[in-house]
C-alpha cells in the first residue's frame, strides 16, 4: 500500500470501548472498521462483556472530525464459527469520504497483508503487516493463520476486528486468539451468507491486479465497431470453415464445407486434447473481417474475464507493432525472449523476472492479429515472427494462441505445418467465410435509420427503397457486387458511406466503390483545428497527393523495418508543422494512437499504392522522363495481391477513359473520367507533391516528385482554388491522348530491360583495400527483389498492351 492508502485505512478504522450500565468506565476494548457513514464490523468476541443496558461507543482518532459516535444497533453472527458482527451508527460519518471495498474472497498462496488497530499494548494505535501462513478448511473461529514481521513477542490484545487489507480492499477481520500473541482472521468469504443478510455490500471477486487491470480496460474499447471517431457500426457473427493446409492454393478455399460459428469453432478447437500446444490460424484474405472478429473477441472475453474471472485472461497483440516491441533483431538464438513478453513488461509492468508471478500459473488465450503485416514475408521472417510469438509458452505453461492472417503464398502452409502437430495426418486453419446473404441485408439494414431518405441519383435511390422496405436487400445489390465481392464486410461499409454522402454508385464495379470512398475520404479530410472547415478542389488535391506520400512511406517503412506504422517524425518528413494539424479523421483512414499512425484497414493503403504506381508511369509519359529517372519511385517495396488487382483495373478504367469503349456511352465516359480524376489533377498539384527527405516542408512548394506542368497547364490548375468539383467541361477535355498511353508501354519496356537495380541498402564505407572502396550495408533485407521495379513495369507494360495495342506479348520486340 501507498501512503495515501494507509492514511485511508487508519481513518476508516475505530477504537471500541464497552461501557457497563453506569457509562463511567470502559469495561473493554477492540476495533472495528467503518465500511460506510452507518456501518462497521468487528469480531463477535469483542462484544462479549457488552450487557443489557450498556454501550458501545467508536472513537476515530485518525479522523479528527468524526471524535466519538455511538453504536445504536449490534448484529452477531448467530453461527458460532463465525467470529463477526455488525455495528450500525447512531449517527452518520458524512464526511465524504472513501470507504474500503469488502472482497468476500479465499485468498491464494500466501500472500501479504497489512492492518491497523488498537492493541492495548500499544497506544493509541499500531499498524502492523505479514503473511497469510495457512488456510484452513475446517476451523472454531478463525480459517487463516498470519504471521507479524517484526513485532514478535508483541500482545495484540484489543486489535480483534481490525480490517485484513490486501489487493486493494478488505477481506477480513483480524481475530487475536490465546494470550494475545497468536493471530488468526477470519475471511469474508467464509461468512459470505450472514453478509449479504445484513445487506453489507461485498464482492464476490477479487479486484484485477494491475496488469490484469490495464490488459482488460485496453481491450474494453475494442469492442466498438467503426473506422469513424464516432462511428458505431452493427457487429455481424464471423463465419468460418475448416480447411486443410493443402487447399491455401484454391482459389474456392473459402466456399468449401459449412460455415460455422467461428466463436464457436475456437472452443472447440482448445477443448479437444490432440490439439496440445497448437496455434489456431484464423485465415482471410482482404476485408472478411479476421481482425474484427479479433478484437471483439478480444473486448468480449475482457468484459467477461472482469466479470466472472472463470475464462482465460485474453491478451491482444497486433503484429503491425512488431518492430516496436522486439528488441532481439534478427538472428533467433538460444537467449530469445521473444515479442509477446516483451511488449507485456513494456505497457503491464510484468516482472518476468519473478518467477511466483501469478501470470506463470494463469490460464491465458493470447489473441495475436494481422501475421501478413509484420514485415517481410518471406518463409524465414515469417517463421521467425511466429516463433518469437510462442516463446510466450515458456513463461505462460498452457497458453493458448490464435493467430489471423491474410494468406502467404508458399509461406503459410510451412508455417502452419512447423507451429502445430498434424491432427489424423493433416494440419488444418479456420477459414472465414464473410457475411452469409442474410448477415449482409440485417448488416444494411441496421444502418437504414443514418441513411438518406432520398438521392438524386437513380440507382441509389433503388438502393435505398430496397433497403427501407428490408425486402430483397440481398438480391437488389448483388446487381452491384458479386456474391464473393458482398461477402466482404469492408466492402459493404464502403457502400453505406457512399450512399450516406450520396456518391453515384454503378453496377458491376468493385474498383469504381473503391476509388468513391477513396475520393470521399480525400474530400472530407478533417483538420483538429478546424473539423467543420470545407475545402476547395486544389486544396483536397493535396490531400490526395498526401495520402500517396503516407502510403510510400508506409510501405517502404514496412520492407525495411517490418513495421506497419509510421510515427510523427516519419510524417513531419513529408507535412512539415503541418504533422500535428492534419489528420485524416473521417472514417479514420489514417488512425493515430500513442503516437503511432496506421492504415485503419489494409486495402485503404493498397487501393492508394495502386494508383501511385499508375500515375507515376502515367508522369513519366506526360514529362518525358527515362527510364533510370522513373525506377527509383518503383523501389518501396513489394506490393500485394490486392495492389497487383487493383492496378490492372486502374490501368483498364485509364484506357477506357482515354481510348473509350463501344459500350460506353457519353454519360458512362465521363463518369469513368470523374472518377479517375483526383488521381491525375493531384499530378498538377505543387502541395505535398515532393520526395520526403529532411527538408521538413521548408521548401514544399519546390517542383519534383511527380508533379507535371503539363496536366496544370492543359487543365488550368490556377483556376482550381475556385472548384468546388471538377467540372464535366474539364472531363470532357480529358489532357491524356492515346500517345501517352503508348509512351507508358514503352517505358515500361525500357524498365524491363534496363541494367540498374535500385535496393533499399545503406552502404557505409569503411576502408580502401586493392584500389577499391569497401563499403559496409546496414539493415539489408535479403528477401526484397531488387527486380520489384521491373516486374511492377512487366505487370502494367503487358496490361496495357493488351488492352490498347490487342498484343499479348511484351515487352515487344
């Protein structure tokens, strides 16, 4: 205890004296502690010489404004074996203060205490402390045994009804039995009955420890559903399947057997005994929902774990902070601690030092999120990481862990197969399945009543009457999504923002609902000064142009650092001052907690690296630049599976724009156009438009990274500061002509074949030997393909070709 709470203890505990029928002189003595303005406890046996007509009287001589009170009403326990009573005031404490929690609670182990009281020994009173030495089953008066550091010899006569402090709270009574010079108590939990009949209000668990208390009110909040700051979205039961490590390469992986409950397959899963010391794998590919099962599993369990304590404490990591926590680097040896004990002794407190922590004997479910954002994925760091992650089992014997991740190509499966043991020869992971047709209507349906009543366009409006009637919900929206697409829960919030902000939706188009919500987020960015502030086009040009440099230097950070994160220094890189002004707030795209700032969601970034790449080829064609001036801006690491898709889409939508299409009409045309068009005017934006170095926006305006002078002056960007909107004017002097497109194809041909290779090494040059320079490389990532350029330049060179020259060979001879 602190200081402050032994003030407390001693103030809320009484010296009683009995008085005989004449009230002169004090027949006996004891304590009692005050549990509130009415009422306080002590030992039965204290009242012993009490007789009819007699009194008893509480004095609180660490309470100087309290002086002496009179007990009105005495209340024995009948039982005999239960040595307490209850003293209710003739008058109340009022005195506003604090009284201590009653936690009717068998304490474990032997741990320690501490008690204040008024032995006769000692005047006026004495605090005094030890450790519980036994407890017993069967007893006359007391079930607990305590020993007294150094106060050995001392008569405790008088301190019977002193209050046995631990963990926070009051569990008992001190009984002082024999001479004087044996202490016992007796616990609340033993007497719970006579307790609640005299309505004294106890708890029937004991408080959270601190570690256990911070971990349970981290996770707490996690049950709210929503990228917004004040967004609450419906929570819709996750779906799985169980599939076997040979199927991670079907693409039909997710329609195969029967979804079922996956709160339910997780029981399931670590009740069975051939499953040991598996890791569960929780496998999805994008916007299914693994990491918000995750953690409102992770809040649930919390909530319940606070509650009842009869359910394993849940612990929740997410990987994207891998780097933050692992101090070990990246050879694993023998002295490995690994990253989940790591970051519990950093934000817990947790001795790990000290082996009788009640943490080594707990029942714990550690939830470990998002294995696919940890850094480099390739086969050894992967299995590196998830080593570090179940070196937690040393420390916590046990210990069970789930683990979610989108899928690793040719990674997964030999990670799977190496962490667990093969259950009737063959290793298995939960497979989410998504929402099931009639999740997805009560899912849009719940969020009817923040809906529009009316749109002006057509096909949201049909959208809307579907939704407000709850007919066919489903079926009416499956003309705008596919099945597979409508499974993913991040697509359908996607359709209910746009619908909310009333942007024209079109059938059969996945990329054109990510490139609204994309554009809605740029035009609805938020500032802390100014949260209400509307902004014209030029200046949400620069916000896109922004949230290009952010996804850069996300992604880059995470192939040299393995961190999926960036913090204020890496962001003053490219806002200057502006860093602690500018946040993306509106559906949280870029989310900030601790000082850490993270894509709320994975496909946000890969929708934004996607069109990086696009219009990075695009301005190398409209400013004639080579190819060794182009390839530097390639080199930021791997890309996705879901950045590759979305770049061919793009690219498809930017000939389609340009090229046109005999099924597009005029209206169709400009459409494509609008929406393609904050990527290409950002290039005639100056704001955030420069490499991020550490010039700290001194200098932000310079011309450099890609900015065109040719899309601001065929466009007149200096007219732009007076658009609300880009007009259909502007789209339909669209500045990109078929000869950029086929000088896109070309420097994609020159990338492919060019001689240089641009890698994310640090050389430091150390000595001169044989005429030479040597040079030393820090932070090499073996796994990063110096020939990312290249193949990024294969990929957008063959996709063009196809679609504008009708050749599928490339690049062309």
């Amino acid at each position: 205890m602190n200081e402050k709470e032994i003030k407390e203890m001693k103030a809320s505990t009484a010296k009683l004296l009995i008085y005989g029928t004449d009230g002169q002189k004090a027949l006996d003595s004891g304590t009692a502690v005050l549990i509130d303005p009415y009422t306080a406890i002590t030992a039965r046996h204290v009242l012993s010489r009490l007789t009819e007509g007699g009194r008893v009287e509480l004095s609180f001589p660490h309470m100087p404004s309290a002086g002496s009170v009179v007990v009105r009403d005495v209340y024995r326990c009948p039982d005999e074996l239960y040595d307490i009573a209850i003293l209710k005031l003739d008058e109340a404490l009022a005195d506003g203060r604090v009284y201590p929690a009653l936690y009717a609670v068998k304490p474990e182990g032997r741990p320690s205490y501490i008690s204040h009281g008024f032995p006769s020994e000692r005047s006026p009173s004495c605090t005094f402390e030890g450790k519980i030495m036994d407890i017993y089953e069967q007893f006359t008066q007391n079930d607990l045994e305590l020993s007294v550091a150094g106060r050995e010899g001392m008569n405790f006569s008088g301190a019977s009804g002193s209050p046995l402090y631990m963990d926070g709270g009051v569990y008992g009574i001190i009984i002082v039995r024999d001479t004087g010079n044996t202490l016992g108590a007796l616990s609340f939990a033993e007497c719970r009955a006579f307790l609640a009949e005299q309505g004294i209000v106890h708890h029937s668990l004991k408080p959270l420890r601190d570690y256990e208390r911070i971990i349970v009110e981290r996770q707490l909040p996690m049950a709210k559903v929503g990228f917004d700051e004040g967004e609450s979205l419906p929570y819709m039961d996750t779906y799985a399947t169980w599939e076997n490590v040979t199927s991670l390469d079907n693409p039909n992986r997710y329609t195969l057997g029967k979804p079922e409950l996956l709160s339910e397959m997780v029981e399931r899963y670590f009740a069975a005994e051939e499953n040991g010391e598996n890791m569960l794998f929780v496998v999805a590919d994008f916007g299914k929902g693994k990491s918000t099962f995750l953690r409102h599993m992770a809040a649930k369990m919390a909530g319940a774990y606070r509650d009842s304590r009869e359910i394993p404490l849940p612990v929740y990591f997410n990987l994207r902070e891998y780097t933050k926590y692992e101090k070990f680097g990246p050879v694993l040896n023998l002295n490995k601690e690994g990253v989940i004990k790591d970051f519990l002794k950093e934000t817990t407190g947790i001795d790990f030092a000290n082996r009788q922590h009640p943490i080594f004997s707990q029942s714990i479910l550690f939830l470990i999120d998002s294995l696919d954002e940890c850094g480099s994925l390739s086969a050894s760091d992967v299995m590196q990481v998830v080593r570090s992650v179940k070196a937690i089992v040393d420390y916590c014997r046990g210990a069970k862990i789930i683990v979610t991740t989108r899928p690793i190509p040719n990674v997964l499966g030999q990670v799977i197969k190496e962490m667990n043991d093969p259950v009737n020869q063959a290793w298995r992971f939960a497979s989410i399945y998504g929402f099931q047709p009639d999740q997805f209507a009560d899912y849009m349906q719940a969020l009817h009543p923040k809906l529009p009543v009316e749109s002006v366009h057509a096909y949201n409006r049909k959208l809307l009457d579907t939704i407000r009637s709850g007919q066919s919900i489903y079926e009416t929206f499956n003309g705008l999504l596919n099945e597979e697409e409508l499974k993913r829960p991040i697509l359908a919030y996607m359709l209910y923002k746009l619908l909310e902000e009333d942007y024209e939706l079109e059938k059969d188009s996945k990329l054109g609902i990510y490139l609204s919500f994309i554009n809605l987020l740029t035009k609805d960015a938020k500032h802390v000064d100014d949260s209400g502030r509307k902004d014209d086009w030029l200046k949400r040009l620069g916000y896109r142009n922004l949230l290009y440099v952010t996804a850069v230097m996300w992604m880059k950070n995470l192939h040299l650092n393995g961190g999926g994160f960036l913090r204020l220094d890496d962001l003053e890189e490219a806002l200057g001052e502006d860093a602690s002004l500018v946040q993306f707030m509106s559906h949280s795209y870029f989310k900030n907690a601790g000082g850490i700032y993270h894509f709320n969601h994975q496909s946000f970034a890969e929708i934004i690296i996607a069109e990086y790449y696009v219009r990075l080829l695009l301005w190398s064609a409209l400013e004639n630049k080579t190819a060794n001036e182009l390839s530097p801006f390639l080199a930021i690491g791997n890309p996705t599976e879901q950045t590759v898709s979305f770049v061919k889409s793009l690219l498809n939508m930017l000939c389609d724009a340009t090229i046109g299409d005999d099924r597009l009409d005029g209206n169709s045309l400009l459409k494509i156009r609008r929406a393609l068009s904050p990527m290409m005017s950002s290039l005639g934006a100056a704001e955030y438009n420069r490499p991020p170095d550490d010039d700290k926006a001194g200098n932000a305006q310079r011309d450099g990274y890609l900015y065109s002078s040719y899309i601001r002056r065929v466009w007149n960007a200096e007219q732009w500061g007076g658009f609300s909107e880009i007009s259909d004017r502007m789209l339909e002097q669209w500045p990109i002509k078929p000869e950029h497109i086929e000088k896109m194809i070309e420097n994609a041909a020159a990338l492919v074949n060019g001689e240089d290779d641009y890698v994310f090494f640090q050389p430091q040059r150390m000595n001169h030997s044989f005429n030479r320079d040597v040079y030393r490389i820090e932070g090499r990532k073996k796994t990063f393909d110096p020939d990312t350029e290249r193949w990024i330049a294969m990929l957008c060179g063959t996709t063009l070709a196809e679609r504008f020259l009708g050749e599928s060979a490339f690049p062309p001879c």
